[in-house]
C-alpha cells in the first residue's frame, strides 16, 4: 500500500514505528464484513494475507479477535502473491491494483475492493465490489466449492 503513496520502505516503516498500532487498532471493519467473512468462513478456508509490518501481527490478531472475525490463517509478508500462490489461493479480495494486475497473470479471478486508485484496472478476471456485500456475490457467482481458499 505504501506504493501507493509513492513512500519508500523506509518511509512506510516511520509512519508504520509511529502510528502503526493506533492506526490498526482504533479502524473499524467495513460494513457487513464481519457478517460476509463469517459467512465465507464456514463454506471455505480464510487467510488473510498482509504486507503489513511484522511488528503489526499481534495488534492484528486481537483486532480479528475483538471484532470476533474468524479466519483459518495469518500471514504477514511482503511478498503477498508468493503466498497466494503457496497457498494455493483460489480467489484475492485486494484493493491494490497492483496484486490485480499481477495475481490475474494466475489465471485466478480477483476481487477488487474499489476505491479511487484502482478505477483504471479492467480485466475479465477482476471482479469489482463496492462493499462486502458484493464480495460475497462475487464469490458465490464464481460457484467455488466449499473449503476453496480464498
């Protein structure tokens, strides 16, 4: 995300050392996230894959457990689509358009969380939603079957 920005690393980990923790602990979910997570939750197998730093992972797993979001693995890594690709990973929901571009490149479909930075990525296997209830239409259109991974 620090891409975005146009930050270097170093730049991402200054603003990351400062408000990092504050940042991730005081955000709410989206709406209906934890609603459609649950959801998905029970029909396939959740990782949540992050480029957030290291020193974050604590702070994010009691977020997900106070907002009572249940996942079947955490990771935090740079190199995101690595793990994807590890893990086998059947489905994104990013809102980076970088991962977008790259993670279709699999031949796997993608759901892009829309937001202004991303508007110029148009693909057939990039599926856009406008909030969490289209994520859970996007995947329920893609008739995964259950314990796929997303």
């Amino acid at each position: 995300m620090y891409r975005l920005y146009g930050w270097s690393r170093e730049e991402r980990d200054q603003v990351f050392n400062q408000y990092g923790i504050d940042i991730h602990w005081n955000s709410s979910p989206y709406p209906n996230a934890v609603e459609v997570l649950e959801y998905l939750y029970n029909k396939h197998k959740i990782s949540f894959i992050s480029a957030r730093p290291m020193f974050c992972k604590d702070i994010t797993i009691q977020w997900l457990k106070y907002h009572n979001i249940n996942y079947h693995n955490l990771f935090l890594t740079e190199e995101k689509l690595a793990k994807c690709h590890e893990l086998n990973v059947d489905i994104l929901i990013d809102d980076a358009p970088h991962y977008a571009e790259e993670f279709v490149l699999f031949n796997k479909p993608y759901i892009l969380y829309d937001q202004p930075y991303n508007h110029h990525i148009n693909h057939d296997l990039v599926l856009r939603a406008h909030n969490w209830t289209d994520v859970k239409k996007c995947v329920e259109s893609l008739k995964f079957q259950t314990n796929d991974r997303i």
